[in-house]
C-alpha cells in the first residue's frame, strides 16, 4: 500500500474528529512565521550595520569654485 493511499483512508477520520470553531495554524505555523520574523530582524540589523558604513559627506563641485560671482548676484544658469 502507498504512503498517499493510506493517507486517503485518514482523512475522513480527521474530518469527523476536526472540531471548525477550533482551527488553529499551530505549531508548524507558529514556526514558520517565528523564522520569518528571525529573518526580517537579521535582514534589518544588517541593513542597519551597512548604512552606518555610509559616508554622506558629498564632495564639493569643482565647477562651482571655478566660477566666482561677481557682485553678491546669482550668475544666470544655462
């Protein structure tokens, strides 16, 4: 007899047993949604670790040196 044969035969005692007001994920769903919440912390202090490694600071435009203005006026963009 197969593994999905024998399953077949469970299934309509399950069904009389299942109680629907008490449906619950349990522990096979408290599991997987504790690993996606471990995952999402892990993704979140690495992401963390890395934009603290980031440097903000932009360099100055050489252009904008090169061009002083002349009489406290903004010269004219092109």
């Amino acid at each position: 007899m197969y593994a999905t044969q024998a399953l077949t035969h469970l299934v309509p005692l399950a069904a009389e047993e299942l109680d629907k007001n008490k449906v619950t994920p349990g522990v096979l769903g408290f599991l997987v949604f504790a690993a996606l919440a471990v995952g999402v912390w892990a993704l979140m202090k690495s992401m963390n670790r890395h934009m603290g490694r980031v440097n903000f600071e932009e360099a100055p435009d050489p252009d904008a040196a090169a061009e002083p203005v002349a009489g406290g006026a903004a010269a004219p963009r092109k």
